[in-house]
C-alpha cells in the first residue's frame, strides 16, 4: 500500500463527499456528519488529523493534500501580454488619425501622380530631387507612433508588475492561526491544506470552508454569501458549519478544514461567474452575428416586397429594440438565457426584460481629493488643445488656398493633396502636444514609487488613492493601545485583600483562597492563544503572544510565582463550559467552569469601573469576604482606580461567581438546574471582587516627537480610546496631545454622545461643530462614537478649506469609522482581518510614528505631480503658440510633426519618469495641508508657469524671424513641401529641447525656492534621464536629417543653443524675485470641484462598459485627452484588483464583492448557469448555498423572486470578479 509520512496516501473520504458535505447546514449538518461519518472525530480520522495537535506539518503530507483536495488559492486573472497592450495603447483615436494621415502622406509621396510636377503645380527648379526624400517625413511620423506605443505598452506592462510585486506582499501578510504538531502557528492562508485545524477567533475573516470542533459562543456574519445581516449562531451540535469569506463576528474555536480554493463555496462561486463571463463573451458575439445576419436578410426581403410584394413578413428576433439595447441584454442576462434553454426552470418574464439605461443609477463613491482636481484640469486641458489645433489646422488650409489659387491662380493637382495631408498632420500634432497625456502615467509612477518606498515605512498601501489623500490630512484621530503606546503590557499595581501593592507580589504572601482563585481565573478566563515564552535570547523581556491585556495577566501569574499552563493543562478549552468572549459592548470576559463536586463557577474580568459595578462581595484584608456596597465601591474607584488611572495605568478587575446547589458562603449562588446561560446579565453579576490590577502600557519613545511633528504640519491629532478618562488624559499628556493651561476637552463617550444629539435622538451636525474643533481626547468611546466623531468632523463647513480625516482602528467594529474616513489605517499586528478589510493602509509595526511618514510620501506625491504639470504646462504653452503663430505667420510650423512627438516623448514619459520619482524631504511636514479646495497650480506655480513660457516664445520667435540673420544662415521660412531640412529650423527645435531640458530643473521646486539643484544628485533617476535626454538630442541633431527634420549643427550653434537653454535657470531667479502676494488670488487653477461633485462610478474599466462617465468616454470615441483621463482613474482604481489580494482567500475585499454578488442576485445567477456550465466539469450539486436563502431550496432547485437590480447590475459585478479576480 502507497503511503505518505508514514499513514495511507488513500484518504477516508472524496473531495467529492467533503463538497457535498458542505452543501448542508444547521442540524440537517450535524446528522449528515454523524450518519455519513461517524461524527467529526471519526471525521478527523479520515483525514489523518488530530482534533487537538493537528497535522504533523511534514512537506510530504502538505503536499499530498493540495495535490488530492486542491491548494487555497483560486488562480488569477493572467496578466495582459505584452502584445494586448500594446494593442490597447494602439487604440488611441488621436494616434490613429496621425498613423492614417502619416500613411496617406507617405503613399502620396511614393506614388505621385505625374501631373504632380507639372508647371501649372508651380513646383520649383530642383524641388523634384527634393521630393524624392518626401517619404522620410511619412515613415519618421509612423516610427514615433511605434516608439509612443511601445514605451506606453512598456510602462502598463512594468507598472502591472509592480501592481503584482504589491499583491504577493499583502498575501505574505494576511496569515492565520493554526495547530500543527500540537503547536499554533501564524501561516499564509495560502498554505492552509484540507484537515488543518484552525484557530478562529472575534474578527477573522475565514480563509477556507470547514466544521466546528470546538467553540465558545461563536456568531459569524455571512452577509457575505446569503444577503442576510443578522449574524448566525454556530455550534458543534447546532449549525457547525463555517464558509470562506464570512466573519467570525463573536466568541473563537477550533475548526476542521473541509474545503480550500475553489473546492470552498466562495470558490466555487467565484468560478462559475469566471464560467458565466466567457458563457457570456461567447453568447453576444454569436448574438452579433446572428443580429448582422438578421439585419442583411431583412433588407433583402424589404427590398423584395418593394419591388414584388411576394416576401413574407419576418417575425422580429426580439421585441423591436436597439441592437445596443439587445446586447446590453445579452451581457447583463446570460447567466438566466442560458439557463433558459438548458433547464427546464421557470424564470419570471421580468428577468428577462431589456432594462432602461440610467447612467444615475450605477452606484458611486467618493473620488480623492487630487483625482478630482485632475480630473476637471484634464478636461479644461483637453477642450483647449482640441480648439487650438482645429484652429492652427484651419489657418493652415485657409492661407494656402489663398495664396496657391486665388493669389498664383495654380491649377489644383494631387500633388496639392500632400500640402492639406501635412497641415492636417501638424493640426493632429500639436493636439498630441497640448494635451495632458503624460498626466496618467505621472501620477501611476509617483503613486507605485511611493507605495513601493512605503512598505519600508512600515505602510502597506491597499487603496492607492489613499497615498496623495493623506498627504492631505488635517485631522488623525488615533487609538491609543499599541498605536501611541508600545502595546507591551505588564501588571505594575494591584490591590488585593486590601492592600494596595505598588510592585508585584508572591505568592506565598497572599491568601491562600484569593491566591489560588486569581491563578485560575486569569488562566482559564482568557484566549488560550494568549501566551507568555520565552525570549530568544537571554537577557531579552518574554514574548507576548496573542492579546496584549490577557499576556499581562499572565505575566502577573507567573510574576507572583505560579504556572498558568498548568491550569490549562488541567482543563483544557474544550473542557470549558461556556465562554463570553470581549467585545465593545460588554467591556468584558466571562468563562463558565464546571466544579468538581457539580455547580459551576463563572470567571469574569474587564474594565475595572464596569466589572466593579456588578460586584456585591470583595475579598477583605486577610482574605475575608465582605460585603461591597455602592459606597465601599466609589471609596476604591476614588482611592485606588483613580489614582492608577493618574498615573497612566489601565485597570483591570477580577471577579467570580459560584452557583452550587447547597451554598456554604453568602457569595455563593443557590442553583438546583442549570442557569439560563443566554440570559447574560443575569449570569455576570453579584460578583466578588478578587482583586483590581493596574497595567502600564508605556508611550512609544518616539511618539511625542512624531506628535509634534503632526502638529507643525498643520495635522491635529486626537486621542480615541476605550480606557476610562483618567488613563487617556494622563498618556494624552505624555504624548504630547494636549499640554497644561490649553483650552481643549477630554471627553467620554456617553458624554459626547449625549451633547450632539437632539431632543429626537437624531445626531446633529451643528451639534458636533461645536465640540470637535476643541475635543482632543475622547475616553471610554464605542465604535459609534468613534464613527459619530469622523463623520462630524469630515462633514464639518467650519473650515472652508474643509477638514481630510485619517483615523486608526484595530478592532472589527472600527470597519464604519475606517471606512467613513478618508484614510483608514488598521494595524497590522493588533488589527483584526475586518478593520484590514475596512482599512487603506495597514501599518505592519502598529507605530504612530509611521503614519507620519505615509504623511509625508502623501505630500510628496502631491507635490510630483505639481512639479509634473509645472513642467508639462509649460512646454504645451510654448508648443502649441509656436504652432500657432508659425502657421499665421509662415504657413508652416517651425517644429516639425516627429520634432513635436519627440518632446511630447520627453514631457510625457521621461518627465514623468524624473519628476514623479523625487524624495521625501522633512520640509514637507513645515507647511500647512493644502486641504480639498485648494488649486492644484497656486499662484506660486503660474507665475513661474507663464514666466518661463514667455522667455521661451520671446526666444523662439526672434530666432523664428531673426535667427538666419543672426547666424548668417539660409532663411527656413516658406521653404518648398519637400525641401532639405534647414539650419534655421533646427536651431529652433535645438534651442526649444534645450530650454525644456533647463526647465526640468526648475519644475523641482514649486514653493519658490531659490536653490533648485538641492538634492539633485541624491535623485540618480532625475539627473540619468537628463543625460539620456540630452545625448539623444544630439544624435537626433547631427544625424536626424530627413527623418527629424534636422540639419547638423555646427560647435558654436551648439553653444549659443546651450546659452538659451541655460538662460532658463537665470530667467528662473528672476521670476522667483516676483512677490507671490502681490499676484491675485484668482490667478490659479485646477481648483477641486465642490464636495457634492466630488463622486466617480466604483468601477471605470477602459473598456467604458461600467458606470456613466466611462459610457461619456465611449460615446466620445476615446480621444486622447478623454482616454487620459480614463486611464488616470482606472490607474488610481486598480487598486481595487490589489487591495489585499487577486486571490480571494488571500483577499479582506472579497467580503464586499461576495455582498454585491449576492445582493445583485449573482449566487443565484451562477447556480442556474450551472447546467451551462456543466460541460466545462462543473456540476450544479456543488453550488447550493450554505444556508436557506430565496435563491436556494435544498434540493438545489433555484427560485426566482423579483429583485430591483437589472441585468446591469450583473454586468458590472461580472465586471468586478473579473477585476478581482
């Protein structure tokens, strides 16, 4: 017999039988385990595991098990090759057009008539041999569309690279618990093989389907798959089975994996919509033809009644629609069409109705702060070059015909053909130049640089819009447990038996009752996963392992001379009888136990004031039990909480309770039966206080300096904290937040929230203005305070400028408030799966002081793209005058069409290239945030903008009109179509490089400093692409000839094209001496639009097929300046694909796609595709939903109801997988 690590290769049961295991739930899945299995135990024999030590963990058993059940990934989407995007860069209408009238121009200089050199044409002596060399231009315009196409192809292909390097990285992050070898272990969940046995606990997003065999008080939201909000109770003996993709929302336990990958039933969906999307693409184009097909034949047959009145009428293929209205239906309906005609399940008519486009309807979200700035410069941009180059087209055209047939009478020629081909090349050209093509690769390469250089920040970058938006900021409202404070825990205080212990003491010198009752209750009242080691080194403090508070507690047992795990190993967690785990509303634990002689003890710790409240007895000096009156409890909130809250501690209470059937003692509880369990606030109260603890969780050193840093840059930090007020107010102190003799509020939850709400209850906006601008530090809040704060603030018209909030949030119920907020950072050691889900940036050391630096790459990024449209702006202007003036003043442009496309190359890639990649600089953090409606070229910009455009017109055009007199040099004006290029000229395109070249040094600096060359030579990629740039000019120059237009200059040509290039930096001084204040204030531009426009569709594909603005684009045919911005938003939106994962068992955002699938009707879309799909190896037994919903019955027979959604709802979330996926 085959074996693998020494057990049978052959498992007790199929991958088949485990999926078909799955398909139940509730009790119907208990007795299916114990009928079919024997129970999970005889389960887990099967599978070669142990419910308590789990997989031994060797590589040949892992292995075998991905080979025999599959591996918890679901392959992504492969990549666009190279050549698709190439394609797609190809696409481009503008450059088109130039390829088609570069081909015309070119086969009308190959192949031109013979009249063409006739004399009625007017062509000059030798112009004929000139012509000859009249295909150059043609070619050399085609060659710089390829080299424009294949550097953009290059940068998509490089920059999903990147994407894809950001993608493994946050997959090495996301990790979970499980036992293997007996000991617990944190792995990718990618590793995670079917028999593992995991460890789920409050806040995890479950990475594989499976069974549980061991919990406490587990509730899940699966929301996720079945639409439904309210959270499930799960159970061993009631409904023990748990689905991928769901969240564990209360209690923790052991699971039993049962299914991975696309075996586990978010995969399974996921796959059957993959299926449905290709059964989609092929239906339409069939439907296509068949509709091209109907059309052809239908003219026929229309024409053979007109004439014969002898075809029958065709019946319509469908009611009379629009063939787009058809097509929509078909992509947007497939799912049920196909369904139609391989099952026999009824559909509703309404399914199947072609819906009504309503571009309002598709849902949308907030953009950032720059993209919508960029956006409205992009357009404004767009619609000016677009005027400019129909206009300088038109002049061209009108002049020429003038002059040729009205002024020399000339008889029109084909030959006449390639003069309007060059004036529509150079109207196309300028139009490449004016406009901001270079706007969407500038702002991807400074966002994927900057989330590159992030990562060792300590900030791993999910949502890159994120990145410019924090550079923003003006508000961070900040936790304080691990985030402000080294999240390093140990007990320094306690009080017991009476006395206040300032240092720890043994365990020999306590009671011996009160001693050994603290041991067991910190032992078995907390997460077994919750554990103290020991160092790695000597000499080093132990490891804390799992929560902070409970390690502390631990640590205080061992501390005072005793050993926790021997409890534990006395009663192991499953021997546990009932568990109430922590969450924000009960601000507190209990673990019910069994005694030994019967009856039950129930162990209880948590916030000191909360606990101390429920408590009726104390343990006295000595150990005697008294009895705790409400006035004993304020004597030791006053003398003791109190005074360890003062000095920065957080404290903790210990409390018991004994229910017997025959009590001895007054605190014991009388019980014949067993308590009612649910009823909790029964349960946890007449308590007896064991003995209130205080733990010091010491400020990060570094903080306070970070604190102060925040505060210089104009960033207000608050404090958002669960402990009571006194401890916030004591480390908001040490950290700097609030300082004494400073008018600012320290807040508690239920006093905030009682101050913004009105007499209906209802939350005021008014209300919360009044408070947030003075609130520094909001104690002993719940999650919806937390949220209350960031919308008010957020909302807030105080400030004109208006306030961009980033808060920080560990805990699942912080997903509103990080969600709400314009940066959400979770931690990612303290964090749970759900606020990474919530969450923009996770910060992988939980450090306050990183969110400094993700301050500072924001501002950064902001400010490359500032120097980028300085840069940019300035040549468009120079370009597009030059063009201009030339073709009204010498029926010509003296920059030539592949002249042009090589500066275009320059502004576009290589700029953005140089200037999106400039580090972060500690002046960054000395200036106020700009905030959401400031411009985004200030004044300081424009005027350096417009200064240094008219130093290079003022030179351009006395080179233009002067220049051959100055160099004593052929005159390049007027010159025949086919001349040789000229001198003159070349000077022209020389100098014009050059000054653009100097000018990339000024665009560095944007706030008008004077020393632009400082950390020039720290930027190896600025000053490379300079040396790079200009090497090429001077090939381009001395051997460009024909191709470029160009005539090789002579040493001291160089020169003088090297002074007016220098000039630039001269001219840059100068402009600096203008005092900015003096310039009006409306001299800026590119100001955001107002809040309420401040929206953009969730999903803006290229291909304009999902939301209103990118079906503008389609209809709009995707010219340049139009598809920029598209590429710009779905740039910035590609995030989506890699906010934690291409693999949705890797991936937090799953949970939000499953909920639209699920509300847009996709579960049950894709569980009647199945018959469709079944030929592909799909069977529709594996698709049933976990639990009863209306699209399921447990026959798996499917039930339609009437959803509002239309079939483009599915059509967009089909689009989604596709880009999730």
């Amino acid at each position: 017999m085959t074996t693998v690590d020494g057990r049978p290769a052959q498992y007790g049961v199929s991958l088949r039988g485990l999926r078909e295991l799955m398909e139940h739930h509730g009790r119907e899945a208990v007795e299916r385990i114990k009928e079919d299995y024997g129970g999970v135990q005889e389960l887990c024999k099967r599978l070669y595991t142990s419910p308590t030590d789990g997989l031994s963990g060797s590589a040949a058993d892992l292995e075998h098990r991905k080979q025999t059940f599959g591996a918890n990934v679901i392959p992504p989407k492969a990549p666009k090759t190279f050549l698709r995007l190439v394609w797609e860069a190809l696409q481009d209408i503008t450059l088109i057009i130039l390829e088609a009238a570069a081909i015309i121009s070119l086969i009308l200089s190959i192949f031109k008539p013979s009249e063409s050199i006739d004399e009625n044409v007017g062509v000059q002596q030798g112009e004929e041999g000139e012509s000859e060399a009249g295909w150059i231009e043609g070619a050399a315009i085609l060659v710089s569309v390829l080299i424009v196409v294949l550097v953009t192809a290059f940068n998509d292909y490089t920059k999903e690279r990147q994407f894809r390097g950001l993608q493994s990285r946050i997959e090495q992050e996301h990790k979970f618990s499980v036992i293997r070898g007996g000991e617990v272990n944190q792995i990718p969940v990618s590793e995670i093989v079917v028999g593992d046995i995991c460890q789920v606990k409050y806040g995890d997003l479950l990475p594989a389907d499976g069974i549980l065999i061991q919990s406490n008080d587990v509730k899940v939201d699966e929301s996720s798959l079945t639409g439904e909000s309210d959270h499930v109770k799960k159970g061993e003996n009631i409904n023990p089975m748990l689905f991928s993709g769901t969240h564990v929302m209360e209690g923790s336990g052991k699971m039993l994996v049962t299914a991975v990958g696309i075996n586990s039933q978010a995969g399974i969906i996921f796959t059957l919509l993959g299926a449905a999307r290709t059964e989609d693409e092929a239906q339409k184009k069939k439907r296509k033809k068949e509709a091209k097909k109907m059309r052809k034949k239908k003219k026929g047959e229309s024409a053979c009644h007109n004439n014969a009145n002898s075809c029958k009428e065709l019946s319509p293929l469908t009611d009379p629609v629009s063939v787009s209205d058809e097509e929509t239906a078909v992509s947007g309906n497939s799912h049920l069409m196909n369904a139609t005609t391989a099952n026999t399940h009824k559909i509703e008519p309404d399914a199947l109705e072609v819906p009504k486009k309503h571009d309002d309807d598709s849902p949308r979200k907030e953009k950032s702060v720059l993209q919508a700035k960029l956006t409205k410069l992009a357009i404004q941009i767009g619609y000016a070059g677009s005027a400019i180059a129909i206009f300088t087209t038109v002049i061209l055209m009108v002049r020429f015909v003038i002059k040729k047939f009205l002024m020399e009478n000339a008889v029109w020629s084909a030959f006449h053909t390639l003069y309007f081909v060059k004036f529509f090349i150079i109207g196309v050209t300028v139009l490449v130049v004016a406009v901001p093509e270079g706007l969407p690769l500038a702002v991807t390469l400074s966002l994927a640089y900057s989330v590159k250089k992030m990562m060792k920040d300590n900030n791993l970058v999910r949502h890159l819009d994120a990145c410019e938006t924090m550079g923003n900021a003006t508000a961070i409202c900040s936790d304080k447990t691990g985030t402000l404070t080294t999240n390093r825990m140990t007990v320094v205080q306690s009080y017991i038996c009476g006395v206040h212990h300032k240092t720890t003491p043994k365990y020999e010198n306590l009671p011996h009752l009160v001693a050994e009752l603290i041991t067991t209750g910190v032992s078995l009242n907390s997460a077994y996963t919750s554990r103290v080691m020991a160092p790695d080194n000597p000499g080093d403090l132990p490891k804390q392992v799992g929560n902070k508070t409970e390690c502390s507690l631990l640590g205080f047992i061992l501390d005072i001379g005793k050993d926790y795990q021997t409890v534990r190993d006395d009663i192991p967690e499953e021997k546990l009888y009932k568990v109430y785990t922590f969450n924000s509303v009960r601000k507190s634990m209990s673990t019910v136990i069994p005694l030994p002689g019967g009856g039950f003890r129930v162990f209880t710790k948590g916030a000191s004031e909360m606990v101390l409240k429920k408590c009726s007895y104390i343990f006295g000096a000595e150990g005697k039990l008294l009895r705790f009156p409400v006035e004993e409890q304020e004597k030791l909130v006053k003398n003791v909480i109190e005074q360890m809250a003062s000095d920065g501690l957080r404290t903790i209470c210990l409390a018991y309770k004994d229910y017997i059937a025959n009590p001895v003692h007054p605190n014991q509880i009388q019980c014949d039966n067993e308590p009612d369990w649910d009823d909790e606030d029964k349960i946890v109260s007449q308590l007896t206080c064991m003995c209130v603890v205080g733990i010091e969780d010491p400020v990060r050193p570094e903080v306070p300096e970070a604190i102060r840093k925040c505060q210089k840059a104009g960033i207000t930090v608050r404090m958002v904290t669960g402990d009571n007020v006194n401890t916030a107010r004591s480390i908001a102190m040490k950290c700097g937040i609030i300082k004494p003799g400073e008018d600012f509020l320290v807040m508690e939850g239920k006093e905030f929230n009682k101050k913004i709400r009105d007499n209906d209850g209802e939350v005021e906006q008014q209300l919360i203005d009044k408070i947030w601008p003075r609130l520094r530090v909001l104690a002993r809040s719940s999650p919806t305070d937390k949220y209350n704060l960031v919308k008010g603030i957020i909302d807030s018209k105080l400030n004109t400028n208006r306030e961009v909030v980033a808060v920080t949030g560990d805990g699942t119920n912080d997903g509103p408030a990080l969600k709400k907020a314009d940066v959400g950072f979770a931690m990612g050691i303290a964090g749970t799966d759900v606020a990474k889900e919530a969450s923009d940036i996770i910060l992988t050391d939980d450090n306050f002081s990183s969110i400094i630096k993700a301050v500072m790459w924001g501002r950064n990024v902001y400010d490359s793209i500032a120097k980028f449209l300085q840069f940019q702006l300035t040549v468009n202007i120079v370009a597009v005058i030059v063009a201009f003036v030339g073709a009204c003043a010498v029926e010509d442009s003296p920059l030539k069409a592949v002249q042009m496309l090589w500066v275009n190359l320059i502004m576009d890639t290589l700029a953005s290239l140089a200037l999106a990649t400039e580090l972060p600089t500690a002046e960054l953090l000395l200036r106020k945030p700009y905030g959401r409606m400031k411009p985004l070229i200030s004044r300081t910009m424009m005027k350096n903008i417009l200064g240094h455009a008219v130093y290079q017109l003022t030179v351009i055009f006395l080179l233009l009109f002067l220049g051959h007199w100055l160099f004593d040099i052929d005159s390049g004006m007027y010159a025949s179509l086919h001349a040789p290029p000229s001198q003159h000229f070349t000077i022209i395109f020389n100098t014009f490089v050059m000054m653009t070249l100097f000018n990339e040094m000024n665009a560095r600096k944007i706030h008008g400093e004077r020393n632009i060359f400082e950390g020039l030579f720290t930027n190896p990629i600025f000053y490379s692409i300079l040396l790079i740039t200009a090497g090429a000019q001077i090939i381009i120059v001395q051997l460009g000839g024909y191709a470029f237009s160009t005539a090789a200059l002579t040493l001291d040509q160089w020169f003088w094209c090297i002074f007016f290039g220098c000039g630039v930096l001269v001219w840059g001084q100068l402009i600096t001496c203008i005092p900015t204040k003096r310039i009006p204030k409306t001299f800026t531009w590119g100001s955001g639009p107002p809040p309420e426009e401040l929206v953009a569709p969730t999903s803006l594909a290229e291909d304009g097929s999902s939301g209103s603005i990118s079906q503008d684009v389609k209809r709009t045919g995707q010219i340049l300046w139009i598809r920029g911005l598209t590429r710009l938003q779905t740039q910035i939106r590609v995030v989506n694909a890699f906010r934690s994962g291409v693999d949705p068992r890797n991936n937090p955002a799953q949970t939000a796609f499953l909920k639209r699938a699920s509300a847009a009707g996709l579960v049950s879309a894709a569980a009647v595709a199945t018959s469709s799909s079944t030929s592909k190896g799909l069977s529709s037994e594996y698709v049933s939903s976990p639990t009863d919903t209306s699209g399921y019955r447990k026959d798996n027979t499917v039930i339609h109801e009437e959803s509002t959604d239309d079939s483009k709802a599915i059509e967009t979330s089909n689009q989604g997988v596709e880009t999730a996926v």
